[in-house]
C-alpha cells in the first residue's frame, strides 16, 4: 500500500495535513491517494454549521469539540470558505479560538480556501471529509463562512445541518431563505442573551412551518434551539439534537452511508464530473495559450465571446 495512504489511516497529523493542502491546490496526484483511501471512509459522522460572519459559529465548534472530547469521541474540523479564494490566512486566523484544541491529538482543524480555483470547493470539501474520515475521525464538522449557494452545497455533504442565526436577523433571514430552509436541518439562536431571540424563534417557525415539504408525515421536524455558545449554554442540547437526528437518518435511510443512497451519488458524480472537464479543459487551453489569445481577442473587440466559447470548446469535442 501507498505510504501516503498507510499513514493516513494511522493518523499521522503531518501527512493529513499536507494532503489535505494539496486537495485545496488541486495537485492531480490526490486521486490516487484518495481512491486508496475510499475503503476506509464511511464511519464518521459529518455536521455542516453555517451561518453569516459573527453570528458565533466558530466560537460554537469550539464548545462542541470539548464536548464531543468529553464523551471520548475524536473531532475534526473543515473551515470553509468558498466566497473568497485569497482569504485562506484570514479564515485561520479567525479559527485562533479553537487552536486551544491543536495540542489535543484526538482533534483535528485545517482551513479550505481552494486558492485561486473555478470553484470545486464542494468536491474539495468531500475529499477532505474523506481523509479525515479515513483517517478515524468519530465525527468531522464542516463550518462554511456565510450563506450563499456555494455554502449550501458544501453543506449537503453533512449528515445533520445546523444553520446559526442571531436575534434580530429578520430581514437576513428572508433574504437566505431559499436555499437556507431546505438544507437546515436544525435553526440554532445564538448570542440568546440578546434581546430579540423569542421573535426570531417565532419567525422562523413560521418559515419553516410554511415550507410545505416539511409537513409530510415522518419527516423530520427541524428542532429550533437557542444557545449562547460564549457561556456554553445550549452545546449540550445542540448535540442531543444531533443525535437525535442521526437516529432518524439511521432509521429512515437505513444507513449513514451516502453512498449507497442513488440520488446523493448521482449529485456527487455530475459534480465530479464537471469539475474533473473545466479542470482538463482549461488547463488545457490556458497551456497551449488559446485561453489567453481568446481573452486578448474578446477584449479588443475583434471577437464575440459566445464565438470563442465554440471555438475553444468544439474542437475538443470532436473525438
Ligand atoms: P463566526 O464568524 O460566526 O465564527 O463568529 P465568532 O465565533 O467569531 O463570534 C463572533 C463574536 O461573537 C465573538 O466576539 C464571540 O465572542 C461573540 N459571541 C459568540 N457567541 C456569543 C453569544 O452567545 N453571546 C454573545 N453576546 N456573543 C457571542
């Protein structure tokens, strides 16, 4: 067996950290690695937490690392932030609040920014679940920096959703909605020692209520909880909530395995593959220097962009 992939399932910090680096450089190399690795995955639990900026999602993680540590259990975490390829620094440096945690060897904390890539920080994220799940991580958290579609999508890769509001956040709250609602599988209230929070509860009740696939018989019903993650109020009750919706997927898929679930699969392999020919297909073209002879032709005029786009793509096409 690879080295790579022998110290990966023995938990060596160092090589996790480093491939988990080169899964956000898109280092080609990682495929291998990470169809080696793929036998070993499929134990860890996953929980995407999201929410904007400062609504206290990463002083949350914080509390729930000691949490989960108390009850034995190994944690690792994924800092998201697909918004902005260049703020890889800034996000860690935000996470400073949970280092206290990198002395323990049953924790885990790295940063994805997928640095100056066409998106893909969906199928980055997955990669990184992977090796930290292959890697024998109990449960992996996977804390996204705001709430636009790019958030969301990362999120589908978790078992259990928690979306983090604060009070007040009425009018952010319809803005999000429809993206939002669908993938929360539980509302958190943070900053509950701020006035407000019994009207934000009350609001997104009604949100919720109104969305009509959540009336269906023996769905889940996505708990609303009020926490104040900076006192360690509500962590407890945030991860009985958790567990609570972990028996429901358990009971009602049968497995916690997403793949084995057909319509997950299908979504992961569309992306994958789409991600697998921008990646081929504008390197290729960016090498050869047709990407730049394009762009140089759009912007002086002398060609329409949608004549280009064939241009570049066609020939390719033809095999
Ligand atoms: P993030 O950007 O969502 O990760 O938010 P942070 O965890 O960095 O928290 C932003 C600020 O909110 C920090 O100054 C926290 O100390 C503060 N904060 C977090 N939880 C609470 C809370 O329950 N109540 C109050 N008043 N402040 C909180």
């Amino acid at each position: 067996m690879n080295e790579v992939v022998e110290k990966v399932i023995a938990g060596d910090i160092r090589t996790v950290a480093r491939l988990i680096r080169d899964i956000d450089d898109r280092m080609p190399h990682v495929r291998s690695i990470l169809k080696a690795l793929y036998p070993h995955t499929g134990r860890a639990y996953v929980i995407g937490i999201t929410g904007a900026p400062g609504v206290g999602k990463s002083t949350l993680v914080d509390r729930m690392i000691s949490y989960l540590r108390q009850r034995g259990k190994t944690v690792g975490v994924l800092a998201v932030d697909p918004t902005s390829p260049f703020s890889g620094g800034a996000i860690l440096g935000d996470r400073v609040r949970m280092q206290r945690h990198s002395m323990d060897k049953g924790v885990f904390i790295r940063s994805l920014a997928t640095r100056g890539h066409f998106g893909g920080v969906t199928q980055s994220t997955r990669s990184a679940i992977d090796v930290l799940d292959a890697m024998g991580k109990d449960y992996i958290i996977v804390e996204t920096v705001g709430v636009g579609q790019d958030e969301v999508d990362v999120v589908k890769s978790a078992h259990t959703t928690v979306i983090v509001v604060i009070p007040g956040m009425g009018d952010d709250i319809q803005a999000i909605k429809a993206g939002i609602l669908e993938v929360g599988d539980i509302f958190l209230i943070n900053k509950a020692d701020r006035d407000g929070s019994d009207k934000t509860m009350t609001d997104l009740r009604l949100m919720i209520d109104m969305d009509q696939k959540k009336f269906a018989e023996g769905r889940w019903k996505p708990p609303i909880l009020k926490a104040q993650a900076v006192f360690d109020e509500g962590v407890a009750e945030l991860i009985e909530a958790i567990d609570r919706h972990r028996a429901y997927i358990e009971e009602t898929c049968g497995t916690l395995r997403f793949r084995q679930q057909r319509g997950r699969v299908r979504e992961e392999l569309v992306q994958m593959i789409k991600d697998r020919l921008v990646e081929e297909m504008i390197g290729r073209l960016i090498a050869s220097g047709e990407f730049d002879q394009a762009v140089d032709l759009i912007a002086d005029g002398s060609l329409d962009p949608y004549s280009a786009c064939d241009d570049l793509v066609l020939p390719h096409l033809q095999i």
